[in-house]
C-alpha cells in the first residue's frame, strides 16, 4: 500500500485529505454525509494506507465506550431508595 | 462493513430485548420491587453520572437522581411506549437536573453546560499531524497511524483501558459529555439524544464528533503501545 505514495495512483488520494477524512470521520459513521462525499471518503478509504486504521480505532473506541460498566449500585442507595420505593407505591 | 452494521455494532443498547423491557414496565405498575431494583441496578449509576452534567456536586446529582425515581414510579402508568424506557428516564432526569442546574447557576457565575459554549477547548488533532499546506502530500498524515494488526479490538479496549476512558469522559465539558454518555455509552440514537438534550441534529454530530476526537487522542498512546501503557495513563 505505501507504494501510493510514489506513484501515479497517489494522485487519487489528492481529491480528499487525510486532515479531511478525519473531519469527516463521525458523519460517515453517523451516515449524515451527501452522497458525493460520502463516495470521495470511501475512495480515500480504499487509497490511503492510514486512514482505514484511524477510522477502526474510531469504531473500536466507540464500541469501548458502549461495553463500559459503570460502578455497581451500593447496597446502602440500593435500600434506600427500595424503602422509598415502598412509600410512593403506596401512594405517599 | 456497512455503516449501518458499524453504527449498530457501535452503540449497543443497554435496553434488554422488548419483551424484557414490557415486563418491567408491567412489573413497575403492579408495584413489583423487583422491576423497580431491577431498574435501579441497570441506571442509577448512570443517572447520577449524567446529571453532573448541569448540577453542581454529587449530593445533588444523586438527589437529582431520586427525584426522577420518584418521576418514574408516579409516571409508569402514563408511559406510552413511544421512545424505549431508559431514553424516557434519562429525559426526565435531563429535565429535572437541568432545572436545578438552572436554580444554582443563580448562585454562582455560569452554569458549566452553558459556559463551554464560550470555550472552545475541544480542539481536534493537532494540525502538526498533518503535513502543512503549500508541501507535497499537503494534509496527509505526517507519519504513519499504526499498522493495522495493533487496532485492538472494543472488547479488549474496554477491558484494558475502560476505567481511563470513563475518567476521560467525566473530564469533558458538559455538553460534550452529555452527548457522549447518551450516544457512546448508553447506545441512545441520535433522535433520542436531541430530544433529551433539546439540540439539533447537526449540533449533536459536531459535539459527537468532538468528544470522539479527544477520546481518541487522549488514547492514542494505549492505540500504538497497547495494554502495558495502560497504568502510565492514568
């Protein structure tokens, strides 16, 4: 792949920059990009050797944030909040 | 992949499956402590984390928190359905510690949801990284990513370094944090995130895309030397 950089087909790479591409990387993603430039993004993504991993590293920390665990409830908020529970199903 | 695979392996929702979801709504109305502790378990954490979006301290948030408990028993039987449970949870607590945010900001100069609109210090990745214009190869990668066998995958970046990246997120600013934990986190859509937030869907992306940027680049020493650098970065 990084014989692109020294050849003609390097060239293609030029219709969109990488510094472009990573502007571009959360509207990909959210499918919010017009067509025409939805089309240039993924000719970037198939030309440029770095670009794929930018935009895998996005996707895994993405996903990193959607797996996260938040901390376990602490049993003393967990019967505080049943003891009122009890209270305001009751009506009070 | 397709986007439409990545966004939806992306953004798992913490809701079960519906029928899961009905029964705890059926449970909560008949007034089954089970339903209710069961809901408590899966979101008060992360109602208290949301709400120190706009209030001022943890004591708050976590009254915050109480409050829409409270909100959520008396409201159950007027639940209509139309937006998934916990998207109707956190916009009552959106609500109500917007509110409060509001009262205390009488109080004291800016409210921090509002402030960072004045304060623009999410700034994307350095323009160093780029080569600068004028020169060959202008605006593209001054050196290489990474090669692509070190993109670790979302569970082993979870895993190693989900602690750091929880951190760096409540370091945000409000609203940037807000988006995240809603969108990222939580696995709302951005239609649900606008309405609880009230913002439009262009600002959502902005914001979205901002917050994603920093976490990458607060991360990316873990993204070139992996696991062994969890612990330096703190």
């Amino acid at each position: 792949m990084s014989s692109n950089l020294d050849n003609g087909e390097a060239v293609a790479l030029g219709d969109l920059t990488c510094r472009e591409f990573v502007d571009l990387v959360t509207d990909y993603l959210e499918d919010a990009l017009d067509k025409q430039t939805r089309a240039r993004f993924e000719d970037h993504l198939v030309d440029c050797p770095d670009c794929p991993v930018y935009l895998r590293q996005m996707e895994a920390i993405v996903g990193a944030a959607g797996l996260l665990r938040e901390e376990d409830l602490s049993p003393e908020v967990r019967d505080v909040l049943l003891s009122r529970f009890r209270t305001w199903r009751n009506g009070g | 992949m397709s986007t439409n695979e990545s966004q939806l392996a992306g953004s798992p929702s913490r809701q079960g499956p519906p029928d899961i979801e009905s029964g705890l709504i059926a449970g909560l109305r008949r007034g089954e402590e089970s339903a209710f502790e069961t809901l408590l378990q899966r979101h008060h954490t992360s109602l208290v984390r949301l709400a120190r979006v706009w209030v001022r301290d943890a004591s708050a948030a976590e009254e915050v928190a109480q409050e829409t408990w409270l909100a959520v028993v008396q409201g159950i039987h007027a639940f209509e359905g139309r937006s998934p449970l916990q998207s109707w949870i956190f916009g009552i607590l959106a609500n109500k510690a917007k509110r409060r945010g509001t009262r205390e900001s009488r109080s004291r100069p800016f409210s921090a949801y509002d402030s960072d609109a004045d304060r623009d210090d999410l700034r994307g990745m350095s323009p160093d990284r780029f080569v600068p214009p004028g020169e060959e190869w202008a605006g593209h990668w001054t050196y290489p990513l990474a090669d692509e066998e070190s993109c670790p995958e979302r569970h082993v970046l979870a895993e190693e370094a989900g602690g750091f990246i929880l951190r760096q997120i409540d370091e945000l600013p409000g609203r940037y944090r807000s988006v995240m934990l809603l969108r990222d986190v939580h696995g709302l859509t951005a239609d649900e995130t606008c309405a609880i937030l009230g913002i439009s869907a262009a600002n959502q992306r902005v914001i979205l895309h901002r917050a994603r940027t920093r976490l990458r680049i607060t991360l990316e020493p873990y993204l070139r030397e992996g696991a062994n650098c969890v612990e330096q970065l703190g």
